[in-house]
C-alpha cells in the first residue's frame, strides 16, 4: 500500500475540515477516529479523495510515511494526553504529533518535554478560523520542536490563510508552549473585541431604540472604514439574520446568556500570575458570567427601573462618535494582549516576533482585521524595543485622535445605564498607562498602617515603615 504523508486524529467538525484541507493540497491522507463509525462516515462521504481510514493506531501509524507526521484533533486536556499514550508504542524516534487543540500552554510545555526523551518531536499548535478557516485556510500558531516545524512547514504553509501581502498566515512562535500562548491571548483579544461590539448594539437598541437591521445599517458602515475586520463582518450578518420562524429578527429570540470554552479564562489567569493589566479581556469574561445570572437578573431588574440621564445625543452624532470609540478601544484590547505575549515571551525565554504574529494573524483567523497593518508595521520598522505600545508613534496618533470620542461614549453609556465595562476599562487602561502618577501611594500608606508592609519613598532608597497614629 502507498504510504500516505499525514495522518489526522479526531474526525470532529475541525478535525475533518482540516484533513480534508490538507488533501485538497495534494496530500494522501490517513485518519483515525475513536469510534470508527464515524470514520467509516467519513470515508464514504470523501470517497473520491486520498484519504486511508483505519481502525486501530497500528493499523494508522503504520500507514504513514516516515517521519510521521500525526495531528491530534480532539478535546483539550485529559483526552489529548490519552490519544498520546495510546499512539506513542507504535511510533518511531524522528516521528512528529502536533496537538491542534486549544490546549493550556503549560500542557504543551510538559508535552514537549516528555516526548523529546522518548525521541519523538512535538508541536503544539494554534488553529485560527472555525470550521470555514480549517477548510479554506486558517491561521496557524506552532510553538515546541523547531525541527518538527521545518518538517510539516511545506504542508503548514499549503494548507493556511494569506496574509495581507504575498505570504500564509503560518509561522514559528517559540519554544515549549509558545504557540499555545500566543492562541490563547488571540482567544482573550477576541473576547474583548466582541464584548466592545456587543456593548455598541447594546447601546443602539437601548438609548436609541433601533432594530436590528438598523443596527447592521450602520456596523456595515463601519466596515468600509478604519473598523473592518471579520468579527465586525459577521456582527452584520447576526444582526440582518431572519428568524425562520417568526421572520423577525433571530437576534431578537437569541437567550441573553453567552457561553464559554476558557480560553478567555486562561488568559486573564495568566496575566493576573504574571502581574500586567489586562482589564478589557478579563472584563469580557466577567461580562459573561454576568450574562449567565439570567434569573438573578430578571428579579432585580423590577426592582431597579433604570433612568436615562444624559440628553439623547442626535443619532448621526453619536455614530460619529462610535466609530472612533470602538477603533480607540479596540486597539487599547489588541495592545493588552500583544503586552502580554511580550512580557510571557521575555519571562519565558520564547524570542515571539510580534510582527510576524501581526502578519500571521491578518487571514484566516477570528480576530483578523485591517488594524493589524498598523501593529505590523510597527513591529517591523521598532529600531528599538518599544517601552509600552502606547509609546509607538503610530499608535500615538490613533489614540490621540479617537480617544476624546471613547470617553464620551464611556461617559454616555454611564448617564443611560447601560453597562459598558470593556469601553470603559479599555479607556481607564489607556488613562492609568499613561499617567506619570497614580494613587497607588495612598494604597502604600494604608497597607504600611494596618499590616506594616512598608513602602518606598520618591526621595530615598529602601524600605520604610511609619507609625501611623502618632
């Protein structure tokens, strides 16, 4: 039998998307699933194509041309690292998996380190796009073996998005868990940016009463401007969608509680052990853990009538203004994750490209947007390690100019009662980083006097403590 020169694990919705990716580029393909029914599924609906089914992980190992070249399709954790064991006594030292999931980083750290002493090379994998990327081409992140990624480069470039230029959204993160990282701040940005698009109709249904369709109006608007990206493109086709049965709006039948897989978590956890603010995307996650007090909140609701305070700004205006406090706050959310990935990437040892994640992250993927130019030229052309974002001359330029329409927005949401945490933890983000002083001393006084942690002085060097009642 002719070997094949990939195998994939795991026939689910990306799982298959994915394989059938790969084939389409010229690849033979073997795969496996736990339940071979669904194999066998599989198998006849793609018929005419090079795919190899089997039902046992020697059987599949076996039909694969060395080095072997194995992704791991299925539920992050547990599952991921049973697939391995079970699969490892049959592979050979030079053999390659890579874990597609969104597996925890520290996982794939673990994962990378267990397999090299056993001969095998591991990546751990980002994959950006949904169903549609995973089939047409999605945005890849790899991080752990660098000579795993030289291998499956050729397949990894065949299969991805393209960027804004000439190049695929695929490119080496870093040693370890890398990759991993890098998707798990790309999930954290995406929260955040939903969570900001989520507020804005919020807003246009609450203060100024518009439908849904009107709504998609003016986002459609925003998309043939400085705003375009995918999460606003598919903002619009939520918000134009008929409801089948009623023919109204969908939207407006869609239950108030939103759902979660971690990701978003994850990220907020990390920043918070490591130290940075990340205020927008942990904002987006608790943004949905108070959606999911449903019932909690329909009581309170009868007990608090909400009044709106702020005169009703004209609605051409206030869109104006909307258009700049989204692009402002958007770009607050991308510079807290890309921030992020510096700081991991320093602390870690990982040398991250921010501009080729920039590049990378420009097709295929769920947060992919015109912005990401601005951060890629500005990774590019940094003759020198940059303090902060914010510092950036072309960052500088965007913020002074939308900033003033974010805290009137802010500021506006606040007098309706509408609750606009991401706009406004995007604008405090902005505010506290980039002011020479905050009250932070007062909160030194106040830990010194009840618990005697001392403080620093602005005068002299060292630890000081005072006793505060004399």
């Amino acid at each position: 039998m002719e070997l094949t020169d990939f195998g994939l694990i795991g026939l689910g919705v990306m799982g298959s998307a994915l394989s059938r990716n790969v084939e389409s580029r010229g690849y033979k393909v073997s795969v496996y699933n736990r339940n071979y029914k669904k194999t066998e599924a599989f198998l006849k609906e793609y018929a005419h194509e090079q795919f190899v089914g089997a039902k046992d992980y020697k059987t599949f190992v076996r039909s694969i041309a060395r080095p072997r070249k194995i992704m791991i399709m299925v539920k992050a954790g547990a599952p991921v690292d049973a697939v391995i064991t079970d699969l490892v006594p049959h592979l050979q030292k030079g053999d390659i998996i890579i874990d597609g999931g969104n597996s925890h980083y520290t996982d794939t750290d673990r994962r990378v380190a267990a397999l090299k002493e056993k001969g095998l090379l591991f990546l751990g994998c980002g994959v950006s796009g949904g169903e549609e990327g995973a089939l047409r081409g999605p945005s890849l992140m790899p991080g752990g073996s660098k000579l795993a990624y030289k291998s499956m480069k050729k397949i990894f470039t065949a299969i991805a998005a393209a960027d804004f230029s000439t190049g695929k959204c695929v490119s080496y993160i870093g040693d370890g868990g890398a990759g991993h990282y890098v998707k798990m701040v790309h999930n954290g940005i995406e929260y955040g940016v939903m969570q900001l698009l989520a507020e804005a109709y919020d807003m246009y249904t609450h203060i100024y009463k518009l439908k849904a369709p009107h709504i998609g109006e003016i986002f459609s608007q925003f998309q043939k401007g400085k705003l375009r990206s995918f999460l606003l493109q598919i903002s619009i086709d939520v918000l134009l969608k008929k409801d089948e049965f009623t023919k109204k709006p969908l939207i407006d039948n869609i239950l108030d509680k939103a759902a979660q897989k971690g990701t978003g978590k994850w990220t907020s956890t990390d920043t918070l052990s490591r130290g940075l603010p990340l205020p927008t995307i942990t904002e987006a996650v608790f943004a949905r853990y108070a959606s999911g007090e449903k019932d909690r909140r329909v009581v309170l609701s009868t007990l608090y009538k909400k009044q709106q305070n702020a005169p009703l700004m004209p609605l051409e205006e206030f869109t104006d203004f909307m258009a700049d406090a989204l692009y402002a706050a958007i770009v607050s959310t991308y510079i807290q994750g890309y921030d992020l990935i510096a700081r991991t990437s320093k602390e870690e040892k990982w040398n991250v490209n921010l501009s080729e994640v920039s590049r990378i992250w420009q097709g295929g993927c769920i947060i992919r947007a015109k912005l990401l130019q601005v951060f890629f030229d500005m990774y590019k052309g940094s003759s020198k390690k940059l303090v902060h974002p914010f510092a950036a001359p072309s960052i500088q330029r965007i913020m002074k100019k939308n900033t003033l329409a974010l805290r009137q927005i802010a500021a506006f949401a606040s007098e309706a009662g509408i609750p606009a945490a991401a706009f406004s933890t995007s604008l405090s983000y902005f505010d506290a980083m980039t002011r020479k002083r905050l009250p932070a001393n007062f909160i030194q006084g106040l830990r010194d006097y009840f618990g005697a942690h001392t403080y620093e002085r602005i005068d002299k060097k060292g630890s000081f403590h005072s006793d505060w009642t004399t």
